[in-house]
C-alpha cells in the first residue's frame, strides 16, 4: 500500500507565490480606486482658482545714499481671496519678495494659517531693505522714478498649500503668485492707490 509523501518545498513554491500576487493584486486595486475616488470627488467640486490682489500699498523711510545702499520700508495690504463654496486652503508655508526692475530688495514671511471657504483674508506687509547694496543702473533707475513721487514694484509669493474638502485633505501643492506692476507712491505723495490684480500659478 503506497503512502503519501509530503510535499517538497518546490512542490509548495506555486501556492506561495500565488498568494503574493493575490496580494499585490487586492493592493493594487485599492490604490485605483481611492486614486478614482479622489478624482471623481476634485472633478465635482471644480475647485476655482484663487485670487489674490495688493490693495494699497507705500514706501516709507526711504533713503538711497551715495553708495547705491538702500534703506526703506514697504507697506502693502494683500487681499487673499477662496471663492469656493465647498473648499478650504492650508497655507502651510507663504514666503513675500518685494522687487524692482526684477532686483530683489526685501525678503518676508507670512504665518501659516487656514482659509475657510468663500472667505477674503487681508494681509498687512511690513517689509523692509536694510543697506541692500544696487547695481549703479538700479540706483540710477530708481532715483529717476523717485522724482516721479512713484515707482513701478513687484511683489511675489511663494506658498506651499492643501485643499480641504470634508475630511479629507490633499498633497502639498506649490503656488506661485505674482503681482504687478504695483505703482507704489513714497509716503509724502497725495495720490491715491490703484488696485494691482496677481496672476495665480498652481
């Protein structure tokens, strides 16, 4: 009478590999279908973009000496605006660069905060340069606008942000915003201030 014989482990190498593909496969699937879900959701709502303008903005202190070494302070107030009805926006990390004729003279931060939704959130900038060294054609060109009582700046931001919907929140998204050109009257002048719109990369 023949008896049985237990496998050997070649005999058992099928069955375990099966199982790990059964594996990889199951994974694999969820991975889509959360990955679906996530769009279908994103896809209904249809998040808008968010807009952003500098609403005034003045030099104040402002003193270039003979060296080409500036000092000066910047007051801007930034308007953030989220239209959308059912998303808010993380702002994680939000770093301000105040610019003129794309040399960069003052460096800032803002907080982290959150934005709920259909929510307009104004920001005071205070920035200034501290004896920021310019080029000789930088100093020529600002001194020229200075006599104007005005001059033609950049302010840019750059912001690390997830959007919130219900309970869940997306990946860090990378914003750039920049707004210009920003007339910017010295504080001595009676002109009043024009409203400068951003353009909005995401």
């Amino acid at each position: 009478m023949a008896t049985a014989k237990p496998p050997t482990p070649n005999q058992a190498t099928p069955t375990h590999s099966n199982l790990v593909r059964l594996i990889a496969i199951v994974l694999l699937v969820l991975i889509v279908l959360v990955g679906l879900t996530i769009l279908i959701i994103w896809l209904t709502i249809k998040p808008k973009k968010l807009v952003y303008s500098i609403d005034d903005g003045s030099i104040n202190n402002y003193n270039l000496s003979d060296g080409n070494h500036l000092n000066s302070t910047y007051n801007f107030i930034l308007r953030a605006y989220n239209p959308n009805k059912k998303v808010s926006v993380y702002y994680d990390k939000v770093d301000i660069e105040v610019l003129y004729d794309d040399e960069t003279l003052s460096r800032g931060i803002i907080d982290p905060f959150h934005q709920p939704k259909r929510n307009a959130t104004r920001f005071k900038l205070n920035l200034a340069s501290h004896d920021v060294q310019l080029s000789d054609q930088i100093a020529r060109d600002l001194k020229t606008e200075r006599t104007s009582g005005r001059v033609e700046m950049t302010v840019k931001l750059r912001a690390k942000i997830r959007f919130k919907v219900g309970v869940w929140k997306s990946r860090h998204y990378h914003m750039k915003v920049s707004c210009a050109p920003i007339m910017v009257h010295f504080s001595t002048s009676s002109r009043g201030f024009q409203r400068t719109m951003c353009d909005v990369d995401i």
